[in-house]
C-alpha cells in the first residue's frame, strides 16, 4: 500500500492527460509513485495558468495555495496542503531540491503574465524553467543527477518541449499565446493572422524546417544521456529519444496544414520503439 495520501487523484489526472504511454511503465512502483504525485501538480499548475476563462489576476490567485506549499517545503515548514505532504515525503526521501518546484512555479507565472516572445533565447530561457527541472526531477528520482547528466537532460527536454510548441501552434493562440518568437515572423514573413485563417504558407514551412532543424540538434546534443544511465531509465530514454526522432521526421516530411493537425505517435509506434529500445544496445 502507497504511503501518498494523493496518488489516487494523481494517477487519474495522469492518465487523463498522458502523452508518453510507455514512460508511465517502465518505471519502478517506487520511481513511478513519486513521479506521478510530482506529475499531478506540474498537471494542476499548468491548469490554473492555461485552461478556461479566467483573468489573469484570478490565475495568479488560484497560483498562490501552491506557490504557499512550495514556499513550506522551502522553509522547512510541514505542509497542511496533503499535495504538499506528498511532495515533501518525496523530497525527502529522494533529496530532491525544492529550487526544482521553484522554476516551474516561475514558468506557470510566466504563462499567465507573459504571451509573446521576442527572440529565441527567450523560449529556450522559458524552457529552462519549464521544461528541464522535470527532467532533473527524473534523474533526482533514480539517484542520476549530476551535472554532466543534467546538461544533457536539458537539451532532450528542450527538443520535447519545442515539439509540443510547433504541435500546438494554433491551439496556444486559441489562449492568445504564441511561443514562436517574433524575430522568426519577421525572418520568415509570416503573421498572427496566418495563424487565425489557418494559413500554413510556404513560409511557415521554411520556419518549421528550421524549428525542427533546432528540435533535431537539441536531441543531437542531449543523446549521450542514454550512456550515463542504466536500467529501467535508461530504457526509458531510448524510447523518448527515438520517439523525438520519429516524430520530428514524420513533421518534416508532412506537407499538410500544421494548423490543422500536426502528426502524432501511435500506441502501436510506441509499442515497434520500446521493442527496438530493449533489443538495441
């Protein structure tokens, strides 16, 4: 029996939004618990700061009761918030660094407060926030961080979060916001509007080649991790760099409206990557 007070809440919000099916089993009960309680609130934030019809002030409100459990955790406080009693038994238990809760607290705030980007040093700034200390929590969990490890995290969870972008195009600006930055409209000669009427030009095609031209160097440069691990994660990671790959491949070689519907995984593509994953070396 799970000492989590939350898991229950945690796997069904899990498994209502999960994009990575075959990450969820390969991890040990042990692993997998604490990753999914911290998956619950990274999912629970993301909600409040990108879902429904709220202002802007009533999102930061709702932000509060979890930037004050972060806030416990972070000052030694034993939370009352039985989210938080989970996440610090978790940080307890696996030294996980509480700064990690902090940056993505950073990014959920920035979600609300911030809807265009003017270069790409920022999105990838925004990344850093985002993105990559869910790759540190992973390796923090398997007791494999390190700052060699960690580097190459980062560029794998940048690829993985610049492909939810390029994904998402039209549905971000749905919420009014847009992660393309606007050094690449200016560069490419695309606009808002093309978004709003649906019109994936050939000049979005030249800026989405290049976008996945970076989403591909990204996973160039993160790809050593799977060396650095063993076991079940390392398993894992195979399967995410792979699914990176194959993804990336089919959007490059897709000439239909990205507006419209941008090329995905199958269970089936999962299931042909993990088996390639456990009989290559």
């Amino acid at each position: 029996m799970s000492h989590y007070i939350t898991l229950n809440r945690a796997r069904n919000v899990k498994k209502h939004y999960e994009n990575f099916p075959v990450a969820s089993l390969l991890f040990p009960r042990k692993q997998r618990e604490a990753a999914t309680i911290l998956y619950q609130f990274a999912r629970e934030c993301d909600d409040i700061a990108d879902e429904g019809s709220l202002t802007a002030k009533q999102r930061m409100t709702h932000l509060l009761e979890y930037k004050k459990g972060v806030s416990e955790i972070n000052s030694g406080i034993t939370p009352t918030n039985p989210l938080f009693v989970d996440i610090k038994h978790i940080c307890d238990e696996f030294s996980l660094e509480p700064d990690l809760l902090d940056r993505l607290m950073t990014a959920f705030e920035q979600d609300i407060t911030k809807d265009r980007y003017e270069t790409m040093g920022e999105v990838v700034d925004y990344c850093h926030k985002a993105a990559c200390p869910a790759g540190e929590m992973i390796l923090t969990l398997f007791g494999a961080k390190n700052t060699v490890t960690v580097k190459l995290s980062n560029h794998l969870c940048i690829a993985l979060a610049m492909i939810g972008m390029i994904q998402d195009i039209h549905e971000d600006f749905l919420k009014n916001r847009i992660y393309i930055p606007k050094e690449y409209f200016k560069q490419f000669n695309v606009t808002e509007t093309d978004i709003h009427h649906k019109a994936f030009t050939p000049d979005w095609e030249r800026l989405k080649k290049l976008w996945l031209d970076i989403i591909d160097h990204h996973i160039g440069s993160g790809e050593a991790l799977k060396n650095h691990l063993t076991g079940r994660l390392k398993l894992q990671i195979k399967v995410l760099i792979s699914a990176s790959r194959l993804l990336s491949k089919r959007m490059k070689q897709d000439k239909s409206n990205l507006f419209v519907k941008s090329p995905t995984l199958t269970k089936w593509d999962w299931g042909i990557l993990l088996f390639k994953a456990i009989i290559r070396p």
